[in-house]
C-alpha cells in the first residue's frame, strides 16, 4: 500500500486523538496485541532546554511528555506497519483488539 515518512504517520496518529484516556486505551491495546506482559506510563513535567536545536520551532516540543512502556519486542514487520499509510494491518488477525481501530 502507499507509505508517508514515519515521522508525518505518527503526527496524523497522534492528531486524531483527543486530550482524553483514548491514548491510554489505544497504548494498552496495542501492548496486548504484541503480546506484552507488563504496561507502564510516565508522565515528566519536566522540559529540556531550548537552545541548540536543529529547528527553532522544536522549542514547542521539548516537555511535558509521556512516556509509554510494554514489554512486547519491537520487530521490523511493527516498524514496516507503522509506515504503511492508512494500513489495516492488524485486520487478518482475529486474535488482535486492535483490528478495530485506527
């Protein structure tokens, strides 16, 4: 299927969601679906510096975040699916939640 840089993927996944739960939810599936044992979720207040960047306009990006752990392996077939653009790549496997969404 047609594929967009990585990078444009994850920020049109990230600006369909809402400031709500629904990444929590959509983490914790996505955990399940390869396989994890263990979920953890950090929230940093702090912010990095803003000087030095390889653009002025990072200085938005540099904090708060959240981090997302699992415990799942990350395998070239999860980093080839994360590019695909709009693919449904978890729908032949019925076995996973995540079919369903995005």
């Amino acid at each position: 299927g047609p594929n967009e840089p990585l990078t444009l993927r994850l920020k049109n996944i990230l600006a369909e969601y809402k400031a709500d739960v629904g990444i929590f939810k959509e983490l914790i599936q996505n955990a399940d679906d390869a396989g994890a044992s263990e979920v953890s979720f950090l929230v940093d207040w702090r912010e990095g510096p803003k000087s030095s960047l390889l653009s002025p306009k990072m200085k938005h990006w540099q904090g708060p975040a959240l981090w997302a752990y699992n415990d799942a392996v990350f395998c070239d077939d999860d980093f080839s699916a994360i590019a695909k653009l709009a693919a449904r790549t978890k729908q032949a496997h019925l076995s996973k939640i995540g079919r369903f969404g995005l």
